[in-house]
C-alpha cells in the first residue's frame, strides 16, 4: 500500500506480518488493523405452512455492483457495532429494526476498493420483521439498486458478492 515512507520517504518501507509497516530508515510503525463491518439478515415471515423470506439488496456500486449483499457496512470511527448497524439500515433502506438484531455469525473479509484491500471483520445479525414489505422501504440510490425478498429455495449463492455474506446466510439456513 505506502511504497515509500509516509515519515521519511525512505522507499526500504515494509508490511509485515499482514499487519503493520515499518521502516528501517526512520523507525515508522503503522498497523494496518482490521475494519469492523455488519451485515443484518432479515427474515420475513410468509403464508403457510410457515415460511419465510430473506431480505437481500442488490449493489448499486463497485465493489461487485448488481451482486446480492445484505444491508449494513462498515463501522464508523466513535461508533459501537450496533450504533453503526442501525445507522446503515436507516441510510440504505430508510428502516429500524422492530426488535435488537442478535448476533448469529462472524467470518473475515477482504474488502477492495479503488486497489486497496481492507482486511474486515464482518459480523452478521438476524431480526425478523413481520410487517416489512419492499414497498416500505427507502433504498439509498446511490448505494443501492434493489430490494428481493427471496424464499430459502430460491437463493442464488453463486449471485452473492461477498463470501462471507454466502456463508452468514448458509449458517442461518443450516446448510453450512
Ligand atoms: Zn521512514
């Protein structure tokens, strides 16, 4: 990521570890240390015999723009996991959960935009939410260019665009 020193600009800088910088010349240290990032499933229940249905976005932007992915993102500087769940459903579909997401998977990521990659810790939340129908929702045009409520047998894993998302959603369907 630096190919030189941002300290000295000695260009005998090197990452190590996978985690931090260093120079040699100057004695710069800099972690590179994971991003924490949320992911929230929403399960919608739906007729008989019970069924229900899971609530996917389809990306409106790089990386992997037309891909399914979940509502939530990145944790903001100040803020705790929930915080930052809660803020992200209210920007990216206009909506807050009826009831506290629970925490039900964690799997790490690699995140690349614009050439860097961001190493994140993704952690996914379950809340049903009986009374959300796609028309209820205010989607953030920029980030977001659909909403599919999608029955269990009707997931395309192969349409994902995170793995990490695949395997959240495989966990909560126990087929993991
Ligand atoms: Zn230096």
């Amino acid at each position: 990521m630096f190919n030189f020193c941002p300290s000295c600009a000695s260009a005998k800088i090197t990452f190590n570890e996978g985690k931090f910088f260093h120079c040699p010349d100057c004695g710069f240290v800099y972690y590179h240390n994971i991003a924490a990032a949320t992911g929230c499933l929403i399960t919608v229940p739906d007729g008989e015999p019970a069924q229900e249905r899971l609530v996917f976005l389809v990306r409106g932007k790089e990386p992997a723009v037309g891909k399914l992915d979940l509502p939530g993102g990145f944790v903001d500087v100040g803020e705790g996991v929930i915080e930052g769940l809660y803020r992200e459903l209210k920007e990216e579909i206009g909506w807050t959960p009826p009831a506290a997401p629970s925490l039900f998977a964690s799997f790490s990521n690699v995140y690349e935009y614009k050439g860097i990659k961001y190493n994140t810790c993704d952690m996914y939340f379950h809340v049903c939410a009986p009374e959300l129908k796609p028309e209820t929702l205010t989607l953030e045009k920029a980030e977001i260019a659909g909403v599919r409520f999608l029955k269990p047998a009707d997931i395309d894993f192969s349409a994902f665009a995170f793995n990490s998302t695949v395997q959240a959603v495989k966990t909560y369907l126990r087929i993991l």
